[in-house]
C-alpha cells in the first residue's frame, strides 16, 4: 500500500521517537521530530504536519496543552496522542481536547499504521468536502450571472431593488436560463443572507411526497413514516425557501402553501400542531402561469400571492451579444476541473456558437462547453469539440449553403456536379436528375457567362443545344 502525509512525532524519549519516525519513513509518510511540545510548535509552521503524533507524559507542556495549542490553529492537523498503558483516563482527557485518535504504550506498529490510515483518510475527505463546497459557492456565486445585453441589465436591475425586501419572488422563464441562479443572487444581496438558502424542485416528487418535504410529518402519519421529520419550510426558518417548478404542484398542495403565504403557518403531515416560521419563498416556473390559471390548473389567489414581484429570464437566443462571455466563463471553469489550459475558442468555432439558437438555454451551452474541454488537445476550442447538433453538417467545397442560396443556384450545382459524376453526358445525367437532354443544354447555354472551371464538358458525340436568336 503507497502511503504519503507529512507526519511530526513528539516524544520526549529518544529512542522510542526515532524509532517510530523510522517506521514510517519506511512506510512512505514524511516525517519530521521533536523532543518536547515546545519544539513541536516551533516546527509546525515550517513543517505543516497533517497529522501530529505525540506521547501524553512530557516535561514542561504536557500532551493535552499541545493538542489545545494546535486545535486553535488556523488549520489544525488531526492529533494522535499516546499514552501508558492504565493512564487511559489522560487519553479521554485529550479526547475531549481535541485529539482525534489515542494509542497506548508499548506502541504496536500495526495498530498504529491502521490508526494513520483512518486519521489520513479522514483529513482527505475533509478536504475534498472543502473543495466541493468551495466548487459548489463558485457555482451558485451572485457573479456567476453573466450578461450584458439590454434584457440581462433588466434582470439585474429588478435584482438589486427586489433582494433588500421581503417580498415573494416569482421567476419566470424557459428551462436552463438560469432560475436558481437569480433566486440564490436575491438570497445572497438579501438581509436573510446569512440564513439557509434551501431549494425543492417539485416537479420531482410525487404529491404525498412533496408534501411531506415541504411541510414535514409526524410519526405514523403514513406508511414508511417511522419518526418525525422537519420540512423544507422548516429548515429554511430565518432564511429563504426557492421552490422550482411551482407550476406542477396539485391542487391540494396549493391550498396549503396559499395558506402559508397567507399566514407564516402551518402543520406538519399528520400532526395538528401549528408551526410558525420566518421563511421567504422564491418560485420559478418555465410554464405560462396566466394560462395555468384560465385552464384552472393553478390558484388564482396562489398566483397573485406569488406573483408579488415577476422576474422573466431571456432565451439566450434573445441575448446572443452575451454568448462570448458566457463561453469564456464555462471554458475557463472546465478548464480548471480537467486540468487543461485551454485559451480560447477558434474564430470559426465562436461563429457558431453565435448562430446557433440554442433551445436549452444556458444550461446546454454549459454542457457543450464541457463536452468541447473535454475533446480539445490543443489551446483552441475547434468546431469539430462541439455537438454535432450546434456544428451543421460540413458540405462539399462549392457547394451553395442551404439554407441561404436561391433556386436557381441550386439547380445549377446539382446540374454542373452530375455532369462531372457522368464524364459530361448530358443524356446520363438527365436521367439521373429526372429531367429532359434538352433542358441541361439550354441550362448550360444560360451558365456560359459562368467561368469555365464552372462548366462541365460535354461529350462531343451527343446532340448539342440549337441556339435560337432572342
């Protein structure tokens, strides 16, 4: 098993401290020594141990002072104290402190190699859990908003004048346009910053379900309900509650959240208490809502307690000015998750981009970015990285591009292209294209302005055009 760390051993006994430093050198660890805690200290801004192995019983500061110094660090390593064996009182002692593992003395190698491992492993999920949240802030981040056409400085307009208050938001808007995104910018500018944000997508759970999420249920309340749970709106107390897709939920569902909206109350699933929180509600729909309500599918009175205040996100077809800046952001972040250094896109490639309308938003220009960093082996993203949905079919050099080319241009290749395919027979390739000899000679006759290299040769043994004066 390959193992690496920076490990610092602190044991006043020499030859149990060299020892064991050696072990694990041997191991793989990195590891470094200090006779006493105060050592120990002086070592660990050099060194920056992950883990800290030291003995309970030494002169001057003993284990437990070491592991409260260390704990108040800014980035604390994980502690593994050692003690004598009958003194495990000390151990829970340093437990309490901080210390994340005890072993006892004599030290049994194999324990403590297992001991590592677990600490090591710990340490690594820790910082991993760092690293998504950190990805998961970047993600959601009120910046990440990108746009500076004429409908995005609305949005960001409405924004700005909406988030101080408390009024209900309704998000409106086509899927992958960037619903959450809003709702979370509105939640981070809000007073309610520092409180939970808490998303629902209710298109995702049957209706007893999302009842249940939202408002939480009491033991028994119904089968597979074995203790009581906390909803949605529960969770989000003090904060803000962004419920997506709030055009499907079913009638009875409305009745309720109506009332809340009304009241600030409610009670869980089977249970008659009646529960008070401060939350604000965010909802996004990609439905007509109007049209929801005249087909009586949705509330009219849920409606109007929603639609305080509308915010309608643009198509990205609407907002194409908005495209190159969209695509830098994605490539820049893609480029970091895989590791690549990519510069740019080619000239070509943004050209497509540019034309292509884009019926998943947002959202499926995300996705092509990914899939074009994933693809691109060189500094430039080329436009045979992206889908083949957003690169049209690349056509036979010459040929007129449709759509864009008239009739007649048409016809013209289809007729100067079967001539070359047939050696110039015209008798051939009138067959082939399902028309008379007589109509390809007097086409030919109409494209003698035509350069040369544009007109196909005509066999010598058969029957030229008879030319009549206009």
């Amino acid at each position: 098993m390959s193992r690496s760390g920076r490990v610092l051993v602190v044991d006043d006994e020499v030859n149990a401290r060299t020892a064991l430093a050696e072990l694990l050198r041997d191991e793989g660890f990195d590891v470094e020594t200090a006779a006493d805690a105060f050592k120990a200290l002086g070592k660990y801004e050099a060194f920056a141990p992950h883990i800290v192995i030291t003995d309970l019983k030494m002169p001057g500061m003993d284990g437990i002072e070491l592991v409260q110094k260390l704990r108040a660090m800014e980035d604390p390593p994980a502690v593994i104290v050692m003690t004598a064996f009958g003194a495990v009182a000390s151990a829970v002692d340093a437990m309490r402190a901080g210390a994340a593992e005890y072993l006892t003395k004599p030290i049994n190698f194999d324990e403590l190699l297992v001991v590592v491992d677990k600490v090591m492993e710990h340490i690594e999920l820790k910082r991993e859990t760092r690293q998504l949240r950190a990805r998961l802030r970047d993600r959601v981040a009120p910046n990440n908003i990108i746009g500076s056409s004429p409908p995005m400085q609305r949005v960001f307009e409405i924004t700005d004048q909406v988030a101080p208050s408390k009024a209900t938001v309704l998000i409106t808007g086509e899927s992958g346009t960037g619903k959450e995104l809003v709702a979370n910018a509105i939640h981070q500018r809000s007073p309610r910053a520092s409180g939970p944000f808490v998303k629902l997508h209710c298109a995702a759970l049957a209706e007893t379900l999302l009842e249940s999420e939202l408002f939480g249920h009491e033991r028994g309340a119904f089968t597979g309900a074995m203790a009581r749970k906390d909803g949605r709106f529960s969770i989000a107390d003090g904060g803000t509650l962004f419920l997506d897709e709030i055009g499907e939920i079913s009638p009875s569902v409305q009745v309720k959240l109506l009332r809340f909206l009304q009241e600030h109350e409610f009670e869980r699933v089977g249970g008659t208490q009646t529960i008070r929180v401060d939350v604000r509600v965010i909802a996004a729909t990609n439905r007509n809502l109007v049209e929801e309500v005249k087909a009586g599918r949705f509330r009219e009175d849920l409606f109007y307690r929603l639609n305080v205040v509308t915010i309608d996100m643009p198509p990205l077809r609407d907002r194409k000015t908005d495209i190159p800046a969209l695509g830098k952001f994605f490539l820049d972040r893609y480029s970091r998750d895989n590791n690549k250094q990519i510069e740019g896109f080619a000239s070509q490639t943004m050209e497509l981009l540019m034309s292509y309308d884009w019926p998943g938003n947002v959202r499926e220009l995300e996705n092509a970015i990914e899939r074009a960093v994933v693809l691109t082996g060189g500094k430039l993203v080329e436009p045979r990285h992206l889908p083949p949905n957003v690169r049209p079919t690349l056509t036979p050099a010459g040929m007129p591009p449709i759509p864009g080319s008239t009739l007649a241009e048409i016809e013209k290749y289809a007729i100067l292209e079967t001539l070359k395919a047939t050696g110039g027979s015209t008798s051939k390739a009138a067959d082939m294209l399902g028309i008379s000899v007589r109509t390809i000679q007097y086409r030919l006759h109409d494209y003698n302005a035509a350069p040369k290299s544009e007109v196909a040769v005509i066999r010598k043994d058969e029957p030229q055009p008879t030319l009549q004066a206009k």
